[in-house]
C-alpha cells in the first residue's frame, strides 16, 4: 500500500499511528502558545506511548474507540454541522479522509479560534472536544499541557546581522542539498566528537517532518500539530510560535535581507496539510498572508514551497488517491500543477496545470460516475535553474485512467511564464489509487500501474565533465541523468528494488560530481524481481555509473515494531560528508569519499527536553533532512507514518571542543 507524503494509505492501511504499547522513552506532550501577534499490512496502525508532562495527551489507535458518550456526541455534531461541507468538499472544505489525518488538538484550535470559529460558534465547549475527536478518530487528554519554554529577554531578539544560512529546502537554488563547509562547519575530524546540545519535544505529535530553516539566531520549524516554532539556536527556547490551521508538513523558507539591514522585514513561508500556502513576519510570528493553493478540496502541501526573486512558487498535491479506496467515492478530478505566487502579498502571477481538466468517463461497476484524467501531483519542492530560466518537477502518478504524458515525468518550467519547455516520462501509463489494494475496487483503473511516483526533488548538479544534468530519483528505485537544454535521458540506474513506499523516496544530494541516493526499499507487501537494497549509493553525476555503495544492514533494529535498515527520507551533503537520518532512527555521517561510516548516533533513545521532559525520536522520513550550521549538526526525528516508528523530537548535536 503507498504512502506517499504527498498522499495517504487507502483506508484499510492508513498509519496515523497510535498509543499500543511501543518500546522506548515515551514522547513528551506540551503545547503552544499563538503567536504575538505501503508498507504490508502487518505494518499497519504504528505504536506510540506517550509520557513525559503529567497532563501529557494521549493519542489512542483509531482501532480503539472513543468513549461511548464522546462518539455519539462527536457524531451528531458531524452530522448536523460538518457533514455538509466536509463530506462533499464544499466551499473548500477539508473532506473527512483530510480530517482523519490531523490531531484533535488542531482540530478543536480551528474550532475554538481558527477558520472554523464561525461555523462552531452555537456549540457547546464539550462538543467541540467531542466532534475534534470524532472526525480524527484519536483521543486526547482533558488536562492542560505545558507551554514551551518561552525565551527570556536576551536570547529573543531577532539577530539581524544573521540572513538565511540557506536558500531553501535544497540548501541553493539548484537544490543540491550541499552545505557549503564554510556554513557548515564539519569536518572529517569533528564530526566525530558530535554529542547532544539540546532537544526540543513536538508536542501532540506522531512525527517531525518540517525541514527547519536558520536565520536571526533562530531555528524556525513546522510540526504535526500545526504549530510553527521560532527555537532560538543556542539554546531552544520559544521566541514565538503561529497556528496553522493543520498540520505543518513542508520544509520552512525564510526570505533574505542584507546583513545589519535593521529596517528588513523577511518573511517565513510553509504549507500545510489542507492545502494552505502561508507567509509570516520572521521576526514577530505575525500573519502577513494565507491562501489556498487550490480550489480542489483534497488539495495538500507537501514539497516546500521555492523563493527566487519576489516569487515564492508551490507545489501542489493531493490525498484524493487515497480517497478513492472508498467505493461510492467519485474518482477522480484533482489536478497537480505549479502555483507562483507574489511573495510579498500571496497574489497569484501564474498556475501550470500538469494535467488537463477531468471529464467524465462513465460508471464504476457499482454505479457510481467515473472522471479522468486526473492526479500527477507534485509532493517535491522544484529545483531552479536561474541560468536557463526554468525549474524542474518531478511528478507523481495519473489517479484514473486515461494515464497522461507528464505523470512520472521530469518537467521544465519557465520560471517568468509557467510554460513547460519539455519533459521526460520516466514510466507510462502508471495510472492508480489506494481503490488498487481493496479486495473491491471498483474506483481502481484498469490495466493500473505500479504507483512508481517521483517523490524526490530534483536537482540540477554539475559533473566533473563539466555539464550540468537533472538528476532525479524515483520510488521505482530508479534514478536519472537528464540533459537540461533538451530533457533528453542521459543515462538512468537502478539503484534500488523499489516499492510503493521507496525505493528512492524523499530527497538526494549532490556534490564534487557525485549524486548520493538514499534507498529504504521496506517491506511492502508485493513480490519483486530482485532483492531489497537499503542503503546510501553514490553516483557519477556525468555518467551514472556507482562511486561506491554502502548497503544498509539490519543489526539495529532487533525485532523492533516498524523498524527496518535503510534511508526513507532526504539527505544532505557536506565538505566531504553525507548526512543521513535513516528508518531505523539512527542519524548517521558517512564519508562522501568512500561511503563508511564517520559517527552514528541512536535517535530513539530518551532525552531530557529543554522544557524539562523526556521524550525520543523514532524512525526519520519524509523530506526533511539533517542540516549543519557552524559546527551544529539539526535533525528531527520521528515518522509515526507508513509503518515506521513514531516520534517527536528536534535534535541539535554540536562539535566537542
């Protein structure tokens, strides 16, 4: 069953993950303040118990049912209230299946004082708690939660003589995902003497996936509870946190501004799960502006969103595949495309659609009316190409039949129009939904392809040739060399076995003519023509042939509950390293020379937060990737998601002295 970021599980498999029992620390609940202003079915329902704050909340499996009286409530008030918008899609309302994905806690903040605060405005506070807990099928606890450590006067001010560190989630704008050694400040030699500076807990969170950004002092991070955290960097302290109205699923993006430039108002940029697009005041946490990047109702944001120049462009994907395991679900008519918007005011200056608009097709075996095409989302942030003028998207798979040429294709944009000069299609005819993996599936395509998605970004790396190439990685296992001017296939290599969850799965890096390809290849359930190859591969950019490989093993994970070898998520190169968070928890360094192993370090393991509670990590994926900054090395941890193990944790390590 796929679990794609960008996408849910079909409903029989959908990992949201819960409170079973699960070894290890617990995970720490607090909460925050606004600011001022396909893996196999026995992989399914990952585990979490939750300590640490005595008023903690505790998530329940969504087997697990509400209490009696909590259901019932919860249901009247869906049914009375909710039901008309959300079972429909109406006014561009989050349908259930969106809902299902979020934590009570978020829900019951849009109820009691986000976009849903008019419409909830004649409930009564117990059935706001009852229908939050309803419609995301978790529980949550009655007492109050701890706030975050807030920062005291000398370690809040914004450091204006500090800029971005980074351009974006790909570190440049070519989003080679490599840190110059300058920023960074890792060596070979210190990276060895990397031990714990601090760890900050998510609160109400299954995972910790946002790719955080550094600017002013300040770490600025996204969590599954929909909060957006300004950490200060030395010592983790809260200078402020906003409310996004779900959860905070994409890397941050902070605008740049000259160094001491003190009348400078950068901007932090991020999405959300339901589909938002937002800006905020990087100094303050203020609201600058929100839109929807979509009309479709089961749009979501996935891939961080680019800035280059006054535009910020974002991806835009979508969970209607997994809606469609539903039999009376009509499927499909989401559309994938690019929206560029003024980074200034949110207003749009173009959209590129990657698919035309559905029609209707006929009927599913049970009646109900079929749409196509439809689907080829992008969940993967775009490489820019500032010399060409183009980026690059890698997209994902058709939801229904007809299957289209630009699903599981490279594209290159225009930046100034949106045009698509060109684009290279990896794999044909890959037209699917979760409808693929019910015993009764009526909404499945016929002749339905492998769900082989690109989920990765692509990067546009230089060879020792000289020659820049796209290079682009797919879940396949299959990574690619494309030639920029032309979109022509250069050279492609099978890296990994592949499967519906990766294969390559979130993210590369490139560096010295080299690109370095995660592989998780975990259990999925299917039958493959070769074994799995977990592990961390380097390529010659110019050519595609193996530097060096270095296989993953698994002799960590003892017999853990969804643990497995392998790298699910994105990486990062630097000054002759490899920084890799893998599926087993492990945060690891890897000689980008050879491929061995610099210094691990265990993730899952309990730590003391700066709040003072305890909590752990758990595996890492999803397209955040571990950053290094001044001798600091910054990775979440934590991806209760697609059958991995939950966590909640930022970790900042630094080099011993």
């Amino acid at each position: 069953m796929p679990i794609n970021l960008g996408r849910p599980w079909a409903t029989g498999l959908l990992v949201l993950a819960g409170a079973l029992a699960w070894t290890g620390a617990g995970i720490a609940g607090t909460s925050t303040g606004a600011p001022a202003g396909k893996s196999s079915p026995a992989d399914a329902g990952a585990a979490l118990s939750i300590h640490g704050a005595a008023s903690a909340d505790v998530y329940r499996d969504k087997t697990d049912a509400l209490a009696p009286e909590t259901h019932a409530t919860g249901r009247r008030v869906y049914e009375e209230i909710c039901s008309s918008c959300h079972a429909t899609g109406v006014n561009r309302a989050p349908q259930r299946f969106i809902l299902e994905q979020m934590t009570p806690e978020s829900v019951l903040r849009a109820l009691t004082h986000g976009v849903m605060q008019p419409m909830a405005a004649g409930l009564a506070d117990d059935e706001r708690k009852a229908v939050a807990q309803y419609v995301t099928g978790h529980r949550f606890g009655e007492g109050v939660s701890l706030e975050p450590k807030r920062c005291a006067a000398g370690n809040a001010a914004f450091d204006m003589t500090a800029p971005p560190a980074f351009e974006g989630w790909g570190i440049d704008a070519r989003s080679t995902h490599d840190i110059p050694g300058a920023v960074s400040g890792l060596t070979r030699a210190n990276a060895a003497n990397l031990r714990l500076k601090w760890a900050f807990a998510f609160p109400n969170a299954l995972r910790a996936r946002s790719q955080p950004a550094i600017a002013g002092g300040a770490i600025f991070v996204g969590s599954h509870n929909g909060t957006v955290y300004a950490l200060d960097i030395k010592t983790g302290c809260a200078r402020w946190t906003y409310s996004a109205s779900a959860e905070v699923r994409t890397g941050i993006v902070v605008s740049p501004w000259k160094a001491g430039d003190v009348a400078a108002r950068p901007l932090v940029y991020f999405g959300d799960l339901v589909g938002r697009a937002y800006a905020v005041d990087a100094r303050t946490g203020q609201q600058v502006w929100k839109v929807s990047a979509s009309d479709h109702p089961s749009t979501t944001l996935t891939g961080a969103p680019v800035l280059h120049g006054s535009t910020l462009y974002v991806p835009v994907s979508s969970l209607e595949e997994g809606a469609a395991s539903k039999p009376d679900f009509v499927c499909c008519n989401f559309r994938g495309s690019i929206l560029a918007l003024d980074a200034a005011t949110g207003e749009q200056k173009w959209r590129t659609y990657l698919v035309d608009e559905a029609k209707l097709t006929g009927k599913t075996v049970t009646g109900v009316e079929r749409y196509g095409p439809a689907g080829v989302p992008v969940w993967n942030s775009p490489s820019i190409d500032v010399g060409r003028n183009q980026m690059y998207v890698a997209t994902g798979d058709n939801y229904s039949n007809p299957a289209t040429e630009l699903s599981d294709a490279i594209v290159a944009i225009d930046l100034t129009t949106g045009a698509i000069r060109w684009h290279y299609q990896a794999l044909a005819n890959d037209a699917w939904n979760g409808s693929c993996e019910e015993a009764h599936s009526p909404n499945c395509p016929d002749d339905s392809g492998p769900d082989a998605d690109f989920g990765a970004g692509t990067m546009l790396a230089k060879g020792t040739d000289g020659h820049d190439y796209v290079i682009a990685g797919q879940k396949s296992g299959w990574a690619y060399g494309i030639n920029p001017d032309t979109g022509a296939l250069v050279w492609k290599q099978r890296v990994g076995r592949g499967g519906v969850v990766g294969g390559i799965h979130f993210g590369l890096a490139a560096a010295d003519g080299k690109a370095f390809i995660p592989v998780s290849d975990v259990p999925d359930g299917r039958t493959h023509d070769i074994e799995a190859r977990p592990g961390i591969y380097a390529l010659d950019v110019a050519t595609g042939a193996y530097v060096w490989r270095a296989p993953s093993t698994d002799t960590v994970c003892n017999g853990r509950t969804f643990c497995h070898p392998g790298y699910g998520g994105s990486i990062t190169s630097t000054n002759g390293l490899v920084l890799a968070g893998a599926n087993d928890g492990y945060l690891r360094i890897y000689d980008a020379g050879d491929g061995h192993v610099l210094w691990e370090t265990d993730t899952t393991r309990p730590v003391v937060t700066v709040d003072g509670t305890t909590a752990h990590g758990g595996s890492i994926g999803g397209g955040t990737a571990p950053i290094a900054y001044k001798g600091m090395v910054i990775a979440n941890s934590g991806y209760g998601f697609a059958g991995k193990m939950p966590g909640n944790v930022l970790l900042v390590y630094e080099t011993g002295k």
